[in-house]
C-alpha cells in the first residue's frame, strides 16, 4: 500500500556531493520522506522537475542583511526574499549591526527583530569586540548563535575591536565548542601605512593599501591563536592564495581551522577593478589572476570549505561621496548571482556540479551545525529544494535584482544556467522569477548540539 505523501518531486536529476542521479523525492510536512523509486507514492502535489537540476536547498554563510541598523541598504525582508529568488533556502547573518548582538540580551533582541521578516531560514552569528567576556560568548551560544566573528582591527558601530591578548583569552575559553569563530583577516597597522602613502589618491587605492601582506600577516597571527588555544577559527572571505597555503599547512599539523571565499575573489580580478572604476572597493581587495586560479584549485579539492557570497549591499547614492576613504563602503549584492555564477563557471569547467553541492550546501551546514537538517537530500532532511536550468541564459541586470544594493561587479555578464524554483521545507517560496512566500514563512535555526 502507498503511503500518502505532501508532494512528489518527479523527474528531476538530483545533485549530490557523490553523484548526479535523476531520481524522485517524496514530501511530507516539509521533510524528505523517500528517494528513489520509492517516491513514486501517491501525493496532493506533483512538482514536474523533467529536465532540471535539483540540489539541497542552497546555504549562505557569510551575508551582511544590515538589519536592525542600515534599512536604507537591506533588511531582512529584502534580503532574504532576493536569498530565495537566487536558490539560496538558508542564510547566515553577520552581526555588524546596529546594535551589534554581542551579549545574551542584544542577541535575543536581534533575533526577535529580525524573525516576522524572513522569507528562508536564518541562522545568526555573534559579535566579538573588546568588551567581550566569555560568559558573553556561552551567553550568545545559549541563545542560538551558530557562530562568533571579530573584525579585527576594525570598529562596528563605535565597538573598539578585540586585541590579540583578548583574542587569546576568549579562543581559549571557547575551544571546546565545535562553534567556529571567525574573523576578518587584514593587518590594520599594515593597511594605515600603506593608506598613508596612497593618501588624496582615487578609490582604487584601496587595492593598493590593503596588501597581500597585510592579509597573510593576519592569517599567521590568527593561526598561532587557533593553535595555542586548539580553537575552531574560521577565515572569512579568503582573496589571497597564498593565504590559503598557509591555512592548508596549519591544518596538516592539526590546526582548527576552516575558510571561506567567494565568487568575486574566484571570478574577478584587480585588473578588473582598474578597468571598471565604477565598482565599489571590497575588504579584502580583489587579487590577481594566479590568486583566483588557487583559489579555485582549493574550492575543488575541498581547501576552500565553503563558498559564500559575502552579500554586502548598500544603496548607489553610497558611492556618490567626494571622500574615498571615510566612512569606508565596502562591498556590493550576492546573494542573488551566487547560484548563476557557479552553474556558469561548472558549465565552463571550473567545477563540478557536486563540488558546488558540497561547497555550497552540505559543507556550510556542516560548519554551523545545521547538518543533516540542511544542506541534504537524505530521508528526514528538511525538503529545502533548488531547481535550476543549466540550458537558461540570462544577461546580468542590476536593475532586476530584488537587493535595495543593486551593486555588481558582474553587471552585464552572460550566464547560462539559474534557479528557477525554490521549495522552503516543502512549499515553494519562488518560481520564475516571482516570490511566492511571505515575511515570516523563514525560522531561525540552532546548532543540532552546543558541546
């Protein structure tokens, strides 16, 4: 006898870490229930995937959604209705906002902000500045962060960032949590002498003041820290491939330590930014060619654990000012091309559809403990589903994209292959373009066990 069944998902090819299989899927009250031909079970609903690709619903685990503090540039609204146009079911927020959620009562207070909002599922991260305490950090792990970051070097919302001895201090206190602790990795005292020999220049000195060894020389200090304190330290958005050597040699030697990169270091380089002087800077800078080609290497072999988008958006009136330096805007819109930029660059050979189903999927649900709940295809997995058209062309048009950033480096880049329906635990949030759920229909998620 059949067993009776939400929605059946027919005629799709599934992508996995392992494999690229047509296969069917069987929903019940947004979980996976079958796989296989043993979906073909009788259902209220049939979704027709006959000649898509269907992946786990996609993870973002570095976005900027500016909410609570920067409405003018995101809110949670916006972010993750543009999170579910692009295929992405689940985001991870970074907490410089205003206020930063650094304590157990301003965690708590941004959560409940931000949760009417979501159109995906969310996950938060805390702030770490240098009034931090460890009770601050178990405090914000109590409340469900699945992560803490530092912006080393860098004030958020007039929070002086944590020095090394602090550093030291709280990674010690943490080690025994699988949470990653990720930080921003730019030697500040490097990147002020550079900037002072650069000074009254255009904005593309940006570039040249936040060097390749001001990057490097924070990855050797961040790894010394993970070592002494055998803390899970995780490097955000990795430019540099040299950097990325140094954190595969650290791991070698049983070093904690994961990283990250995106599809701006991977698929644009400085020379670009020369030639299109429109865009906005970015922290770190874009980097060469034979940066991006290491990178890729890594992101292939598993290296690079995750990609993220490192969604930072802010409004084009922002790159009006006459002052290139202060206050610094960095950044522009991801969360919406990611999936499209990575269907392109596995249609051009760059990767593998399953590497991108690890990278962008499964790994960084792994990473913040949001495995196998997300970022799976397995029986008992939330039925967080992306559909995409790997025969679907489409130009690049800032202006339809549903971020208030509208900002792109990739802006008139042809690509071929993009999400064309996103299904949230069972019911699909967007289809051909149009949003289909509604704020709220998001939950935030906790890590599966706090050690």
């Amino acid at each position: 006898m059949s067993r009776r069944t939400d929605v059946v998902v027919r005629g799709g090819t599934l992508v996995t870490p392992d494999a690229v299989a047509q296969a069917d899927i069987a929903i019940r009250d947004g979980k996976i229930l079958g796989v296989g031909t043993s979906a073909r079970s009788s259902a209220g609903e049939v979704v027709d995937a006959t000649g898509l690709h269907v992946f786990a619903g996609f993870v973002d685990g570095h976005v900027h959604l500016r909410d609570p503090g920067a409405p003018e540039s995101e809110d949670f609204a916006t972010g993750t209705a543009a999170a579910a146009l692009g295929g992405v079911t689940t985001v991870v927020d970074m907490p410089n906002t205003n206020p930063p959620p650094r304590d157990e009562a301003s965690f708590a207070a941004k959560a409940h902000h931000v949760s009417p909002l979501a159109h995906v599922d969310f996950a938060l991260t805390a702030f770490v500045g240098a009034d931090s305490a460890p009770e601050d950090l178990a405090g914000v792990l109590a409340q469900g962060a699945v992560g803490w970051n530092a912006f080393n070097g860098v004030t958020i919302y007039g929070v002086a960032p944590a020095a090394d001895d602090l550093l030291l201090a709280l990674l010690t206190s943490v080690a025994r949590h699988q949470t990653p602790f990720g930080v921003l990795v730019e030697d500040q005292a490097m990147v002020a002498a550079a900037r002072r020999a650069h000074a009254g220049d255009t904005w593309t000195a940006w570039t040249m003041s936040r060097t390749p060894e001001a990057e490097f020389e924070a990855i050797v200090r961040m790894l010394a820290l993970a070592e002494a304190t055998k803390a899970h330290v995780h490097v955000n958005h990795l430019s540099l491939g040299a950097g990325l050597q140094r954190i595969a040699a650290a791991r070698r030697r049983g070093v904690r330590v994961t990283c990250e990169t995106t599809p701006h270091y991977l698929l644009v380089s400085r020379d670009h930014v020369q030639q299109k002087t429109a865009l906005s800077p970015v922290s770190p800078p874009l980097r060469s060619e034979h940066d991006g080609a290491l990178l890729w290497a890594g992101l292939r072999s598993g290296a690079v654990d995750i990609l993220t988008s490192d969604h930072a958006p802010h409004p084009s009136s922002a790159l009006s000012r006459e002052d290139p330096w202060g206050p610094p805007v960095t950044g522009f819109s991801g969360i919406e091309l990611t999936v499209p930029l990575m269907l392109d660059a596995a249609r051009r050979g760059l990767l593998s559809l399953s590497q991108l189903a690890r990278a962008f999927s499964e790994a960084p649900a792994r990473l913040f403990g949001l495995h196998p709940r997300k970022g799976s295809l397995e029986v008992g997995a939330d039925a967080d589903l992306t559909f995409v058209d790997l025969g679907l062309r489409r130009t690049v048009d800032p202006a339809r994209l549903h971020s208030r950033g509208v900002l792109t480096p990739f802006a008139g880049w042809e690509l071929t292959g993009w999400p064309v329906m996103t299904m949230l635990r069972g019911r699909m949030i967007a289809s051909d373009g149009e949003l289909l759920s509604q704020p709220g229909q998001g939950e935030m998620l906790r890590p599966a066990s706090v050690a």
